[in-house]
DNA sequence: ACAAAAGTGTTCCCGTTACACCCATGA
DNA sequence: TCATGGGTGTAACGGGAACACTTTTGT
C-alpha cells in the first residue's frame, strides 16, 4: 500500500498490451516486491463511473500470499509503500477498501477448499506457526487439539524428523506440505 | 447465447462511459431479454492477450438467475440467441467455456450461503419446485424427507394457507419467502 | 526453579444421511 | 381404480467443539 493523493491506497499498474491481466498483477507486485511465483487471485472488476475524479478507470484487483519476511524492503521504500495490519487499516482511497473486503472474504471462504496457508510458510513448519496462519486468515482462535487433530487426518501434511529449536525450549516438530500427494488427491479436510 | 464467428459464445455488449460495469451488465441483459431487476453477480474479468483474435478485448462476465418462463421470445428471436441446458452446452467461442464453469462454481458455492433459489421461483412455490431448483443449481438430487426437514428449520421461508392445484391432483402447499425476515436476521441454513 | 512453548484424549452434541410408506385427487 | 405427485419420522453415524494437564529445556 502506498500513500497517494492524501490518502492511502492500494498499489496498482496499468496492463500493457502484451501481457495477460493475470501477468500484469505478477509483474506489478514483482516491481514492487521483487518477489516471483507466488499465490495470486484475481479479487474482481471495480467499475463505478466515478471511482476516480480524473478519467474512467476500471481496476482489476488481484490479492496475493506473501510472507512479509520475503520481501525486499529497499523496493519498498523506493515506492513509499507500507505493509499494515489489517486492524490498523485506515480508509483507503476510493473504492480500494471494497476491494480488501472483498478480498478478505475470498480467501477466508477458499482456506477450507485449498491449502492456502503453505503459500505463506517456510518449506518446514511446525505445528504452531500452521495454527497460526490459520487464525490470521479466519480472524479467530482455534483450540489447540482439536487443530493437531485435524492436521493429523490430512495425508499430505507429513512430519519430518527435523526438530525447529529456534522458537521453542522444548523444540517442536517440524512439518511438510507435500505438494504431490496433495495434486494426486486435493481432497482438502480442514 | 448467440451465434457468432461460425461458434456459439456468451451473448455481450461494451460498457459505455457513462455507466458502471454492473449497470453495463444490466442494459446488456435488458436489451435481451426485457427482464430488469434481476439477480446479478460478477463472474471476473477475463484478460488473455489473444482471447480476441481480432483486438485486445478484456470482459468482465456476469451471470444473472433468470425463470426462462420469464424471457421475451421476441427478443431472443431478434439476437439469435437461445438457451440451452448445461448438459447439452456446446464448445464455445474463446474463453467463454471458462466462464460459464467459473460462474458455475460461484453458484453453487454461493447457494449454500444465500437463498438464490428465490430469484428464480415465483413469490409462491411448493416445495418440490424449490427443491428442483436446489437440485439444477447443484446437479444432484437430494433426499425429499431430509430437504423438507431443513426447510422446517429455515424461518423465513413461510408455508402459506394457499394450495397449488396445477401441477398436482392433490395440491400442494404453496411457500413464501420473506425477505424482510431474512434481511433482519440473514442467517442461511440450507 | 520457573517460564515458555510442545504435546496429548475423551466426551458430548448436533447436523447429515439413509431409508419406505400412506394420502388425496383427477382422469 | 390407478396413476401422479404430496407428505411424513426415526435411527445410526460422524465431524466439530469443549475442555486441562504433563513434558522438555533454556535461562
């Protein structure tokens, strides 16, 4: 997000003539990120008459999973760009808080039919820091037990003999998203 | 849908500057159908570069609920336009197979979540004919015994004293849905 | 020793499913 | 009288939610 016009908007791109609306989104959030492959949605078509004072512009917005650890802050910085909390949201410029919205929601209804959480977690994981992208993108808290429970039924979400001593005394088990047996059978349980 | 360049495709129109995507959306449907005030959802925007051999084009697709009792023949005559049944949709022209599929998966997806159905009933309906709605959106057929029991537990769908003698020798009780009931209290059940 | 995070089972409840027969009426 | 669609209840099952204590180890 990046401060425009006295107010706080979305950061955005116009699409070339040579590049798809979906390539457009990739290369925008790569000039701004300088991040590549990652998970992006298209949020939707925003198209009222006046939702720019100046001329007719009608914005395709897309939504993507970043681990805020990825990006490169010197980008960043050179776009004026900030990352926010979501609770610290101010009013965005035009119709740009619509857009967040409506993006909100479309993830929260997709991380029950997809594993989405993998997109913003390190190759291995542990337990906690699953549970906890999870509660980020529902916005509430999820018992303890009754998570491991689930995750325990799900296939492709296989335990390592890695141990992440880092974060924890104890040390926590480290897990993996097996992106195969997820393809070879994307049933998604939780 | 109409017939065009040797293909069938999704029947369109362009937006006009003095008009949003969504009143666009409506006059196109208008003007084909005579039909106003009807359901209307954004599908996405569909962006490829070559998608129009002809120019770029970028659409936005919209699917729309419509009682096919409610058409204007004339109209559709006029367009060259016909519908058809999802089993018997034919190759379409570009990407506008993939719009169909989209705006199917966003149907059923969202009647689980929103009482679509009534966009296509009459104001009174029986049973049976929500149900054959429940079982198009969804392409499969649901226990008579079990619906009817959800149904009892949905309160702003209201059996009325009126009786349907048309399409039944022993009638049958004819239902209501009271938006108003629903809006104050949105909660969606089926 | 104690603080901090990891790990672990059981019970209860509710919603979903499966399933088959009688009823009223017009033709 | 029969064909047609309308209407009804119960039992088994399974998934989700609530709930508290022990373990390990670095400081």
């Amino acid at each position: 997000m990046d401060p425009g016009r006295g107010e706080w908007s979305l950061y955005g791109g116009f699409v070339e003539e040579n590049e798809s609306l979906d390539d457009a989104a990739n290369r925008v959030l790569y000039q701004l990120t300088g991040l590549k492959d990652i998970y992006m949605k298209q949020v939707g078509a925003f198209g009222a008459i006046d939702r720019d004072p100046g001329e007719r512009v009608i914005s395709i917005a897309y939504c993507a999973l970043i681990n805020v650890k990825d990006y490169d802050k010197s980008l960043l910085e050179e776009h004026k760009v900030e990352w926010v909390n979501l609770d610290d949201m101010p009013k965005l410029y035009s119709d740009h808080n619509d857009m967040v919205k409506k993006a909100i929601t479309l993830l929260r209804r997709r991380i029950s039919s997809e594993p989405l959480s993998f997109n913003l977690l390190p190759d291995l994981f542990t337990l906690t820091q699953l549970q906890n992208v999870y509660e980020a993108i529902l916005g509430e808290n999820i018992d303890k037990r009754n998570f491991r429970k689930r995750i325990k039924t799900i296939e492709y979400i296989e335990k390592t003999d890695y141990i992440d001593k880092i974060t924890s005394k104890r040390g926590a088990a480290l897990y993996h998203f097996n992106k195969e047996a997820y393809m070879e059978d994307p049933i998604f349980k939780l």
